[in-house]
C-alpha cells in the first residue's frame, strides 16, 4: 500500500522535545559535519548521449532512496513516474519493486499503469526490473494469494521450502550462474550479489528463453531475466556494492561507454555475512556520536564521566562499507525515548549513508506507536516508514517485539496490531529484524523454570548445571518473564524476518560469542539469525559459523577501536573455508 509523505505544514514531527535534537532542516554547519565526502566513480553518462534521464516508477512503498542514490552517483538524472503516460514516453525505465506482491499489483492498476506497463516492455524498450520488479512480470503471485500479475512470462512466484534446512527469506550474499548473454550481468558470474526476499521464480520448460542467470538455494530459481533490452533481476544491484553498480552502469551506459573489467571469481553460494554495527546516540553537547561500552555503560570511567566518542556515523559507516561490510546496523541508543520522528539527526544519518553507501542498512530503536505531545497518533507503520523512505533496509525492532510475544503466547492470537506484525504484513517480513536482548539465568533443575534451559558447560556460580535466556527490555534494564526461545519461536510465527541475538553478558567483554545460546536459537527457527556480542578475535568469527547455524556475525567495539579489520575476518573466514564476500572493485 502507499504511504503518505509524513512531514506537513501542519504537523512537524522532526522536532523532538528533547533539546539536544531540536535541529533544524537548514542547520548547515551540523550537515556538514554529519555528511562525508562523496565518492567519485570515473565514469560519467556519455557527453554524446542525448538523454541523460531515466524514468523511475517509485509506487511508494520502502526503500527506493539507494536505487535513487545509486543511479545519481553514475551520473544520471531521475524522472519519476506520474502518469501511464510517463511510462509509454521514457526512454529508460527502472522499476524498484519493494513490498508485498499484491499490494504493488493494487497500486498499479488503481494509478492505471498495468497496461501502460505492459505495452513499453512488449514494445521491447529499455526496461530493469529489480527484486519485485522482476516477480511482477510472471503471471501470478502465491504471496497472500494468488494474485494476477503482469502476466508478461509463463510461470508463478512460490514461497521458498523452509522444510530441506534452508532458512526463509533467503538473506544474504549469494552466487549467480550465468545461463546466457545477458550484457548488464557481463563479469558478474562468480560474484556474490546481494539478495533478500521469501519467494521466488522457478524456471521451467516455458519460461527458459527468458532466463539469462540462476540462482541456488535449496533449488535453482530464476536470479535474472532477459528478452532484448527488458532485464529484470531478483537480487539488489543498488545493495550489491561495486559488483551492483557495475550493472546499473552496463544497463544505463551503451556498449562504447562500457570498459571490461576482470577478476579473480570465487563466489559459488550463500556467504557467511560479516556486519558492523554502530550504536548511535548524543553526547553531552548534543552531538550525534558512535558509541560503545561494556554491558551497556558507554560512559568513559573519568572526572567528567563523558560519554564515549568513537567517531561520527556517517564517516564510520562509509569506511566499513569500503573495508567490506556486509551490511551496516544502526541502533539509536537514546534519541527515541519520547518521539521518534523527532529524532531528525538519525533521519539524516541514513539519507546521508545512504548517498555513498551501496550495502544494506539497518536501523533500530523506539520502532512503535506512539503519540507526540500535540496528542497527534503515529502507527509504527508510519514510523518504520519514514526510515525506509530515509534509506533504511530493514528495522530493527526490539521491547516492542517483547511485549508482542507475550501477549501472542498469553492468548495464542495474533491480533495483527503489533509494529512487528503491520511492517511485516505491508513491506514484507524480510523487512523485520527482531532484537532480542537475554541474560543467562543458572538454574540447579530444569524443572525450577516454565521455559527452555539448556545443560551448561561451565557451571553456574553455585554448582548450577543449567541455565536458561530471560529476555530483557529498554536496553537491558529491565527482565521479563519470558526465554529467548520462547521469543524468538514466537516473533518468527508473528512475521519476523531475521533474528539479531545479543547477549547481555557477554557484550563488550571480548571473549567469543554465547555458542550456547545461538545453537539454542539458530536451531530452534527456520529465519535468518545474527550472532552478536563478545566478538574479539577473528577466530570468535569462524567458531560461531561452524559450531552454529548462525547466518552472520555482528560486531561493533573492535571495529570501531581498530583492534580487529573487517577485511581480516573475511580473510580468516576464507581460509577456514567458510565462504564469504570479498569486495573487489570493478569501476567501468
């Protein structure tokens, strides 16, 4: 469905009633040192080409502010879509598809662009169908359905089998298999591209002349498409780093603008992914910092108790999207607390990485309902809005999703109410992380306790030899009577995408990650899950991989201190044979 813009005449919610984040929008010397250089790529759009302009059909749901970003940064100009008639007139059109199936078919034929859609790519013009972009053109949907599609290649889009082992959605950076000649995919075959999503296309019989790559996980589905000069691709080319914005520039670019580049090829699937998060809060003064302490503390432990600066947002960000990052995870550790529209600063951290940063991002902190101090009502579907509008991938949502669970498990309704349950229902459940922040609780008998423990292998303080994960809220102050696997069995069941697991005891001391308790959770549910917290040693990154189902590994204080590089993870990591992305730079 299409959201309406948030910001009015009327009604401005980035004014927060905290001081510190009273900024304004015109406020340059704060932009100026929030934002960082931009990046310069070496090739430009053709001085001889005539038109510098494409067309982009922005329907209105998610993040479509990178696709944006990364077609501007080639060098290229963005018309958006008003009207059928902008469609029929481009001369190169982009269709970001982001959200539900049958929300963007709703869109479409109430703005009247089905057939308007449909004649350009029959008329074989110059067409790239990205993620849902390339779903829409099939025939019919499963997704809540099935739903009738543009109908343009024989075949459906199913739902992923969770049954074999593999987890739903498919997350993550995985390998394309060439089939033909695609031009936009050329050097692509044995790079790891970014994809994120629950269903997908199959070849078959019918469809195979359209087919230019595949894509493994569990079974072959269709990566990409190609008939003429209409391409479509499931992955994200704007998320896939340089390896993306190759494409981009090989779709937009004729042949005669284009360089060849070559490199060395090792991707052949699903990458182990490496994600470097940044808590973001203000300091003192009230300026925006990346922060990070032992167990939460993040005040440094002098005379004037400060808190603890490790760099600037958006410069940090940009350095780990070049030292190799998967992903990057912002977690607003403040500025949410009474309105978090208000909170403008973080807004402007996601627009600003965003520009420069073609990795996916995640943002997280006080995703809920709430309502300002003019009484005026804000959905957490408004608020999960805006930041994906802002550049966000994903949110990440925490107490909130706590507070859901308990009541889902109390009842054993889904009451469809929760932020957790209407982001995932509107922009689809790849969209939804859910935080969950347990402490280890030792226990003599499993029978002492209602929820899963597991048999310790180190004895609690008192001889204990189980233990169990009580899930906590408002950054760890606060315990609920509720497990980590009772969680994290219910915010999947609730729409949950993807799992972030910290650990309370083991933050910020630097001896490895909870191997216990990620197996416990890792094992327990069929989504993606993150192993957070403890990390010290590049060998604390190939232990969670291979002791647990861990799908990646997030990290924060040694990245920030410079005390363990991204780039030697990676390196770790490929020589214990655990496959993962290593960034290779392919400016053309």
């Amino acid at each position: 469905m299409e959201a309406a813009p948030l910001v009015s005449a009327k009604a401005n919610p980035f004014r927060s009633s905290s001081p510190s984040l009273i900024i304004s929008r015109n406020d340059s010397s704060y932009r100026k040192s929030l934002k960082f250089k931009s990046r310069k790529f070496s090739v430009r759009a053709s001085a001889n080409d005539r038109d510098s302009v494409v067309t982009l059909l922005d329907y209105g749901a998610g993040n479509v502010r990178s696709v944006r970003n990364a077609i501007q940064s080639i060098g290229y100009e963005i018309k958006d879509v008003q009207t059928p008639e902008d469609i029929l007139n481009a001369n190169r059109l982009i269709f970001p598809g982001v959200g539900a199936f049958a929300a963007a078919m709703d869109v479409l034929n109430q703005k009247g662009m089905v057939e308007a859609l449909r004649t350009y790519i029959e008329n074989d013009r110059p067409f790239l169908g990205i993620c849902l972009g390339l779903q829409l053109l099939f025939e019919y949907s499963e997704e809540n359905g099935p739903v009738k599609g543009l109908g343009l290649i024989p075949g459906g889009v199913g739902r992923f089998d969770s049954s074999s082992g593999f987890r739903v959605p498919h997350i993550g950076w995985n390998a394309v298999q060439i089939r033909k000649d695609s031009e936009i995919l050329d050097d692509i075959g044995g790079r790891h591209v970014y994809f994120v999503h629950s269903y997908r296309a199959v070849p078959s019989n019918a469809n195979k002349d359209w087919i230019s790559s595949t894509c493994n996980y569990g079974d072959n589905f269709i990566a990409s498409i190609r008939r003429g000069n209409v391409h479509a691709v499931q992955f994200h080319p704007e998320k896939s780093g340089d390896v993306g914005l190759s494409i981009l520039r090989r779709f937009l670019f004729s042949k005669s603008d284009v360089t060849k580049q070559t490199a060395e090829r090792k991707a052949s699937k699903l990458a182990k992914r490496v994600i470097a998060c940044l808590d973001v809060r203000t300091n003192d003064k009230g300026d925006l910092v990346v922060t990070k302490g032992d167990q939460y503390d993040v005040r440094e432990h002098t005379k004037e108790n400060e808190v603890r600066n490790l760099g600037k947002p958006v410069e940090l960000a940009g350095q780990y999207y070049k030292d190799g990052a998967d992903e990057i995870s912002f977690l607003n550790i403040t500025g949410y607390r009474d309105f978090p529209l208000g909170d403008l600063p973080m807004l402007q951290v996601l627009r600003y990485t965003s520009e420069n940063v073609f990795v996916p991002l995640t943002v997280g902190g006080g995703i809920r309902d709430f309502t300002d101090g003019n009484g005026r009502y804000y959905s957490s579907l408004e608020v999960a809005s805006e930041y994906f509008r802002s550049g966000a991938d994903k949110v990440s949502i925490g107490s909130d999703a706590v507070y859901a669970a308990e009541a889902y498990l109390k009842t054993g309704v889904k009451a469809g109410k929760s932020s957790l349950e209407q982001i995932s229902r509107v922009y689809g459940n790849q969209a939804v992380v859910v935080s969950i922040d347990p402490r280890r609780v030792y226990v003599k008998d499993p029978n002492e306790v209602e929820f899963m423990t597991i048999k310790v292998t180190i004895p609690g303080p008192n001889g204990e030899e189980f233990a169990w994960y009580q899930c906590t809220v408002n950054g760890g102050r606060e315990g609920r009577p509720i497990g980590a696997y009772e969680l994290a069995k219910a915010v999947e069941d609730l729409g949950a995408g993807e799992i972030l697991l910290n650990c309370i005891d083991c933050d910020g001391q630097g001896r490895g990650f909870d191997i216990e308790l990620i197996k416990l959770i890792s094992d327990a549910v069929s989504i993606p899950v993150i192993a957070s917290s403890g990390a010290g040693a590049v060998e604390h990154f190939s232990e969670v991989f291979t002791k647990t189902n861990a799908s990646a590994a997030l990290a924060a204080g040694i990245f920030h201190r410079k005390e363990v590089p991204i780039q030697s993870v990676k390196e770790h990591l490929s020589k214990e044979g655990i496959e993962v992305r290593m960034r290779v730079c392919l400016d053309v």
